[in-house]
C-alpha cells in the first residue's frame, strides 16, 4: 500500500511538473518594444522661415539664443541664422555687408563645425555675387559716359555743317539772282549737282554779256 502511494505522489508531480513546462513553452515571448525613429533634424536651420515668412520672430530668436548660448551647437546655429537673415534677397533685413560679417564670424568661432562648411559656400557666392554687380554698375557708368560723349561730338560735327549749308544756300541764291529752280536738292546725285554747278556758271556768263551789250549801245548813241 504504502509503495503504491509513493508512485502515485511521484505519477502527480510527474503530470504536474510536464504541465507547467508545457504551458511555460506555450506562453507567449516577450514583445521587443523598438525605439521609435527620430526625426531627421533640418540640415537647414532656416529651413521654415521661408515657408512660413517670418523673418522678424527668427531675427528676434536668433539674436537672444547669440547672446545667451554657450553649447557651440547652439551658437553656432544662432549665428548661421543672423547670416542667412541678412544674406537672403528674400528677407526684410538683407544687407550684405552683415551677412558677410556673421559668416565670417561663424567660419572663425567654430571652424569643424558643419554650418561652417555652408557658410564658406555662402561666403564666396555672396562675393562673387558683389564683384558681378559692381562690375555692372561700372560698366553702365562707363557706358552712360561714352554715349554722353558721342552724343557731344555729333553735336559738333552736325552744328558746322549746318551752318556751313546755309552760308553756301545764301551765296547761292544771291549768284542766281533769287532764282531758286537751280538750288541742289537733297539726294541728288554727282552728276546732278555738276549740272547745276554748269547752269550756274553759264547764267552768270550771260549776265555778263547782256552788261557789255548795253554799255556798247550807250557808247554808240
């Protein structure tokens, strides 16, 4: 009696012990819980002002974070703002000569840092973008000069001509005795104005003979 107790005690714990490994197999694994992704940072720091135009509340934010930041992270995009505000076209507060300023105050603070990196690319399209303009204004000044002194010289070269064409009309017309059939016109050819010149000459040839037939008939009287 007492050894068929024993192996039924030892048959439960058997059936007792095959259950809980069973069960522990068929419970479920624990879930991995993943991280989730992190939103890439903007490579641009002003990225949304110019969606969003507000460029005074980034002046504002930019101005404070320089005067308070201490993290070269933070400074540095502090200053690289200050540029962009006033190295963008599009911005109320452009002025080169600022921009330039912070970006060379960037360039030299923090030199490894990455918006250093832009902000050399900026700097030297910003220059080229200056001498081009200059150069342009330079030869728009050089042009208005040489038109002005073109435009003085016709004056000059047309002002004796014209004086010169009517001292030689009024001679004309004083040699043609008011005759005015004879006068050159304007697109006529060598040859025209010749013939003129031989018309002329033979009508001061006969006003000539026509003198010296009256004076010969006053003498015959």
């Amino acid at each position: 009696m007492l050894l068929m107790h024993a192996c039924r005690r030892v048959l439960h714990a058997t059936v007792i012990i095959g259950v809980l490994l069973i069960g522990g197999c068929m419970l479920p694994s624990k879930v991995e819980v993943k991280p989730a992704p992190q939103v890439p940072k903007i490579v641009f720091p002003p990225h949304e002002t110019m969606q969003n135009g507000l460029y005074s509340a980034l002046l504002a934010e930019s101005q404070k974070a320089a005067l308070a930041c201490s993290e070269e992270s933070d400074c540095a995009v502090a200053l690289f703002n200050l540029a962009f505000l006033y190295s963008y076209p599009q911005s109320p507060y452009y002025q080169q000569s600022k921009g330039l300023y912070y970006l060379d105050a960037l360039i030299k603070a923090y030199p490894k840092n990455p918006l250093s990196s832009e902000a050399r690319v900026w700097k030297e399209l910003i220059k080229k973008y200056m001498v081009t303009e200059y150069s342009k204004k330079v030869l728009k000044g050089e042009l208005k000069s040489k038109n002005a002194a073109l435009k003085e010289l016709q004056k000059q070269v047309v002002q004796p001509r014209e004086e010169g064409g009517k001292e030689t009309q009024s001679q004309e017309s004083h040699d043609q005795g008011g005759v005015q059939n004879n006068v050159p016109k304007e697109g006529e050819s060598e040859s025209d104005r010749m013939e003129m010149d031989i018309q002329r000459k033979l009508e001061r040839s006969q006003a000539i003979d026509a003198e010296i037939d009256q004076k010969e008939r006053k003498l015959l009287r």
